[in-house]
C-alpha cells in the first residue's frame, strides 16, 4: 500500500508538471517572444499547451472520482503516454529551431561588419551607382552579404517577422523625432547617392531652404512635409518620402494571425534596441510601407523586392541576430530541458503503473481461482 501511495502522489505530481507545462506554452505563444520564436509558423505551440492542460485536467479530475487503490487502470498508462508524445513532437520542433536560431546566432556578427561596410561604401561622394543596383547586387564593387553554407537553416520566416515589427515600433520616430537633415541623407532616401551627397551639402549649415521649404535642426521628415509642395518630377523622390511617412500610421501587420504579438514584440523592440538616430533601417521601413497592408490596400508581395535581405533589412541588425536570438535560445533550452524531463517521468510513470495494473489483475485472478478447487 506504500508504494500504491507514493506513486499516487507522483502522478499527481506530474499531473500538475505537465498543467504548468501546457500554461507555460500558452504563455509564450500568446507573447511576443511567441511571435519572435515561431514566425509564420501555425500557431501548433498553443495547440500543443491546450492539449496538455486537458489531458492534465481530466487526469486529475479522475482522482475525484476513484479510490488509491482504482487509480492504476490502463487508461491511465495511455493518458501518460499521450502526454509524453505530446511533449516529444514539442522537443522535436523546439531541436529544430535551436538549430536555426544558433545559425542566427553564428552569423550576427558578419552581418552586422556587412551592413557597417555598406554604409561605409555608400559615402564615397565618388559612387555613380544607383542604391538599387547596390542592393540587388548589380554593383560588382559593393561589399557581398555573407552567404550561408548549404547545409544550415537560417530563419528567415522568424526575420521577416521581426523586421515588420520593427517598422511598426520604429517607423514613427524616424519621420517624426529625428531631424530632417539627417534623416534624408541616410542611404537609400533617394534614387542614387550623388542625389544623398547633394542633400547633405544643401543642409550643412541650417536654418536654411530646401525645396523652398525652411529647414531648422528641430524640423523633422513629418514637419517638413506639413509645408512641402511638389511642383515637378524633379522632387519626387521627396513626395515619396512624405507619402511613405503619411502611410506609417495606418499599417497593419502582413501577417495578421499574430497581430497582438508583433504589437508585443514591437514594443519590447522600442524598449530593448531603440532607433536612437537616423540609420538606414529607416529608409527600409519607408520603402516597404506599400508592401504591408493599408488602409485602402492590398498586400503586394513584389514590392519588397529588392529590400528584403539587403542591408538596409532591421534583422541584419544585431538587435535581431545577437539579442533577440539569444533571448530565444535561451529559451529554447530551457524548454527542451524542462519538457524532456516531464516526458521521461511520463514514461517511467506510465510502465510503473502498467506494473502495478498487471499486478492486480494477477491478484484478482489469484483470489477469483482458489488453489483448492483445483
């Protein structure tokens, strides 16, 4: 009866594990490291932390419901099993991104050397190149992004994610914060370098007129735009830059099925790696504004051709490759530790019971076919 007592307590026990375990699931997709972690991915890590508490709430109700010395029935050898499946395929997804997340990881610093040495080639005032032959790699003379080995999984679903997230909690604060002069020479504001260095030489020393509009240091991309009015082909590139900014406020996130947790994630953006000044991750979120969902418009998924991947792209940045992939995979080990653990007890539980089942039953035969009437 002792023994029938501890395993009891330790099913319940792991009962209670594999309830804190299915929360603690739920938790995280519902979060903005949920959205960091899992991409475009269907939302299977909810699913999985649903699954879990129910098995773990009638696993426990069933107690209400039979004695100690009932609580050994073979369904609950199954219930267990079921629960370690669960847990495994979870182990198994969560192995596969670790791998993809340490690739991240490996490659952060190349990427952030490559986006310095973009910009750095960028202010030759010599260049006669176009910064859309530079970002698609036309110009034979531009640094070249790091490439991956055929054999390693970057992701790219989960960068794609996080670069969104960063226009939404970003986007604003380079049209309205930042100041104009320093934000439209930034590379990539305009069609071609040489039109970035005669920007900059027009507003070296402010206040002073630009496209017949006053520029002081406090006006901003947004101010600017209040009194600006294109009068020919010759500052469309200006008339892009304003509209770009006007869209920003009515953006959605491309993919709406974890809207609440890029609103979570962007916010955790603003609070952990800031824009803390004109950069050219800027001019990536201006750019591809028409590729996200607005008010009035479709998703048009050519448009960020020649953007997305290029060093203008927030998830070169550190902030995605070093900080946010080692929060990730950080924890990512701890799940996979916490939830092998759960699952081997499982395991080791539900052969235990199944022992003291086969037990019983061999004592209920035992008292059903006396020796004496044989």
């Amino acid at each position: 009866m002792v023994w029938l007592n501890r395993t009891a307590t330790a099913l319940v026990l792991l009962l209670v594990c594999t309830l804190a375990l299915g929360g603690a699931f739920i938790g995280v997709a519902s979060s903005w490291l949920g959205a960091a972690i899992h991409g475009m991915e269907p939302p299977w890590l909810l699913m999985f932390g649903i699954a879990l508490i129910v098995l773990a709430v009638v696993g426990l109700a069933s107690f209400v419901f039979s004695t100690i010395d009932k609580c050994y029935t073979l369904h609950r050898v199954l219930l267990l099993l079921l629960v370690a499946v669960l847990i495994g395929f979870v182990v198994c997804a969560k192995v596969k991104a670790l791998s993809s997340f340490t690739t991240a990881l490996n490659y952060a610093p190349a990427f952030t050397t490559y986006q310095h040495r973009m910009e750095e080639y960028l202010s030759n005032a010599s260049l006669t190149t176009s910064y859309l032959d530079v970002r698609i790699g036309w110009d034979s003379e531009a640094p070249r992004k790091p490439t991956l080995n055929t054999d390693e999984k970057y992701p790219m679903g989960h960068a794609v994610i996080f670069s969104e997230a960063y226009c939404q909690s970003e986007a604003s604060a380079f049209c309205d914060e930042f100041p104009f002069a320093s934000t439209v020479v930034v590379p990539d504001m305009w069609r071609a370098p040489n039109m970035t260095f005669a920007a900059a030489r027009a507003l070296a020393t402010l206040p002073t007129t630009f496209a017949n509009v006053t520029v002081t240091a406090t006006t901003t991309i947004n101010s600017f735009c209040a009194e600006f009015m294109p009068l020919n082909n010759s500052n469309r590139d200006l008339e892009w830059m304003c509209n770009s900014c006007k869209s920003i406020p009515k953006v959605q996130p491309r993919v709406s099925k974890v809207q609440p947790q890029i609103d979570q994630l962007a916010r955790w953006i603003h609070a952990t790696c800031p824009m803390r000044s004109a950069k050219p991750t800027g001019a990536y979120c201006l750019s591809t504004v028409e590729c996200q969902f607005t008010e009035g418009h479709g998703l048009d998924l050519l448009c960020a051709i020649g953007y997305s991947g290029s060093y203008v792209d927030p998830f070169l940045d550190r902030c995605f490759g070093t900080t946010l992939m080692a929060t990730a995979v950080d924890y990512v080990w701890a799940a996979v530790v916490t939830s092998s653990v759960i699952a081997f007890a499982a395991l080791i539980l539900s052969w235990r019971l199944r022992t003291l089942h086969k037990a019983r039953e061999a004592q209920a035969l035992s008292v059903r076919t006396p020796i004496d009437e044989a």
